[in-house]
C-alpha cells in the first residue's frame, strides 16, 4: 500500500509504503535525500568533494538548510554495471580501470 501525503511546508508529495510511518514525520519534514550511484573506483576525497558541492547546490537552488541536505553515494562494482549490453569492467571502466583485452 503507497500512502500519499503533502508536506505543509513545500507542498511536495511524500510517498512511502510503510503505512505506520507518522503524518507529522512527514508533513514537518523539509528533508532532501540526493542519491548518486555510480560505478566504483572514486577515491575517498572525490567523494567528500561531490559531497560538498551536491550540498551547495541544493542549499542555493531550492533555498533550504544544509542540515536538511542527505546524500547518499551507492558505489556499483564494475562487473554490476551495464553499458550497451556489455559490463563496465569489460569496457574498461570503474575500479581498476583495465581496458578491455588487456
């Protein structure tokens, strides 16, 4: 079951499918979550990076607080990752980065 509710503050439409999940949690939320999934083999620092600037970008584009920004990295293994029909790793791309044949 997908409960539908709008946030008082934003107008936004939250939906979840936990029916136990409180009205009031999600109508005085004002929370963004942005989510990068992307294929592995980013260092530590490029993270932290992007990190930042996701934050800053969300911060001045839609106007709300930085303690309001989540980002969530999803780093996907390089044999997990499909371009074109073919893997990433076979394309050379990701961890490792070994082109193809070699």
């Amino acid at each position: 079951m997908i409960d539908e509710m709008r946030s008082k503050q934003s107008g936004s439409i939250a939906r979840t499918g936990c029916a136990e999940l409180s009205n009031d949690l999600i109508q005085e939320s004002t929370m963004s979550i942005i989510q990068v999934f992307f294929i592995a083999g980013r260092t530590d620092e490029q993270k932290e990076r992007l990190i930042g600037a996701l934050t800053d970008a969300a911060v001045k584009t839609i106007g709300i607080d930085r303690s309001d920004v989540r980002v969530i990295l999803k780093d996907i293994p390089n044999t997990e990752y499909g371009i074109a029909g073919k893997t990433a790793k076979s394309l050379g791309r990701g961890t490792g980065r070994s082109p193809a044949g070699s």
